[in-house]
C-alpha cells in the first residue's frame, strides 16, 4: 500500500472512529467549516461541481455559480457527517432522519412480491436513505459498490453498509448482475446509485441538454426480472430531516429490441433525476466528470 492509500484509509477511519463521538450541533458545524474551507481553495473537486452546475443552471451568473457550489460543498459535508455518525445513530434518530413522499409506490411493489429496484442519483445522503428503509421498513436489501482503493477503504464502506442493515456486492467482478437478479426474482428489494456509469459502456441520455452516459443495470435488470423499477430523489431543507420523492415506476415498453427498451427506460431514469436535481442542485454532489463533452472528445471515456 502506497503512503498516499494509507493517509487516505486512516483519515476515513479517523473519521468514522472520531466524528461519530461527537455531538451532532458540533458535527455539523465541523463539516460546515471544512466545505468552506475547501470551497475557497478553489480545487479540482469544487471547479468541476460549479462546472456541472452551471449545465443544470444554465442561465445562473458566475456569482450564482459561485453561491451553488459553496452551497454544494456544504451539502457534500453533511452527507459526510451524517455518514461518519449514522453507526452511532439510535433507532429513532434514523426513523426520525428521513421523510420521504408518495412511499406507496415501494411498499405496493414489494406487496406484489415481484421485487422492486430503487435507482437514486448522487443526492443528498442516500446513506441515511438506506438506513431508514432497514430500520423504519424493517427492510434489507442489496445494493452495489465501487471497489475503491486502497482495498482497505473499501472494507471499511462495505463494513459500514453492512452495518446498517445492507447486503453489498462490488461492483467489479462479473457476479453482481446475477445475484441482483436472484434477490428480485425472491421478491427482494435492490437499491442503486445510478447517475453516473463506471464501466464507460452505460446508455447514452439527454441529461440536462447535452450527452450522458448512465449505467444500463437498473433497466436491464427490470426486464429480466420483471420487477418494479422506481426512481427516487432526495434532498434537504433547513431541517435535520432529509426529504425524499419515490417517484412512479419506469415501465418496460411494449415493443423494440432489448437494447432499445434499456435505452428508453435509462432515459426515463434520468429525466426523473433531473427534475428532481433540478429543483435542489446544491445536494446534487457530482464532483466529477458526468457528460461526454467533459471526458474525451473523441470516445465520451475518462
């Protein structure tokens, strides 16, 4: 392991062992600090969320910019406080944490016992989300995650998640696909992170007037398996709470080839995270490159 991997792992693993401990009124100024930190240093991370911003805002000033991205970096950190405190989180305090609007539509999915896939952008803290469905719900489910580096940081999101009620698969490796699938044909539920392709072979969209690519799973996955397919947005107010929207299910069209019916409903995937990034870009926390005329010119690849 590099000494770049292992500052990374300790400082993730101080986090979680140090702001969990702290009292949530001094966690949230903590993080509060360190986005405004981070937002005047003016790096790569906060260029490219202003970047972003400005194709979803597209007549905002520079000055609008501006306030959107410290509002985002402020947004990205409690995410992160949140996440660093949830373990220490009691039952009430992750059933309290989270409202979200028209839940009819999950909860009738899974009573139908065809399973259901919950697919969500980079909203917000769908953490927390998560967290609620297993507590509140009384829900498990099983979800996917990037196998980031060094290995161990990866041990410990999958430790976590596990420990909030999740089953997690990597994303890598070739045997997710097969083993969602089996969970949604039990009548299972299966929630996805999914506005951003990590394979650069995703469905190309219209995402906010230009091209993007989004990952082909959550639509691959309702036609093979017949489940519902349900987009979900969240977001925050002034409130301790985090509000959400399950918007209505994604159908699978009557007709077409498979690869124009994946098409069809990846869009409709995307048009339903616009509307609701749209409405609340500050949560949106895209600090990388999303669109194809943002990655190489010639092949849309990092």
């Amino acid at each position: 392991m590099s000494a770049q991997d292992r500052l990374t792992d300790a400082l993730y693993g101080l986090g979680w062992g140090t702001v969990k401990k702290l009292p949530e009124p001094v966690a949230a100024r903590l993080g509060r600090t360190i986005a405004d930190v981070a937002w005047k240093q003016r790096g790569k991370g906060v260029l490219r969320l202003e970047s972003n911003y400005a194709r979803v805002v597209p007549d905002a000033s520079p000055e609008r910019l501006a306030e959107l991205s410290r509002a985002g970096m402020r947004s990205y950190l409690r995410y992160w406080m949140e996440s660093f405190r949830l373990p220490a989180w009691g039952e009430e305090r992750i059933k309290g944490g989270f409202d979200p609007k028209d839940l009819h539509h999950l909860t009738e999915g899974l009573a139908a016992g065809k399973g259901v896939i919950l697919a969500l952008p980079h909203l917000a803290n769908w953490d927390l989300a998560g967290a609620w469905v297993t507590t509140k719900l009384g829900i498990p489910f099983t979800t996917v995650a990037e196998r980031l580096k060094p290995e161990t940081l990866y041990d410990r999101f999958v430790a976590y998640r596990e420990g909030l009620g999740m089953e997690v698969l990597p994303h890598s490796g070739g045997t997710a696909f097969g083993t969602l699938a089996r969970r949604l044909r039990d009548g299972g539920l299966v929630c996805l992170v999914a506005d951003r392709d990590l394979s650069a072979s995703g469905v190309e969209v219209d995402f906010f007037g230009d091209t993007a690519r989004m990952p082909a799973g959550p639509a691959l996955l309702a036609q093979q398996t017949g489940a519902l397919l349900l987009p979900v947005t969240l977001w925050y107010d002034d409130a301790p709470v985090m509000r959400g929207r399950v918007h209505p299910p994604v159908a699978v069209p009557e007709s077409g080839t498979r690869a124009e019916k994946t098409s069809a409903m990846t869009q409709a995937l995307a048009d339903a995270f616009a509307t609701g990034i749209a409405d609340h870009p500050e949560d949106w926390h895209m600090l990388q490159r999303l669109w194809l005329a943002d990655l190489d010119p010639e092949k849309g690849r990092p």
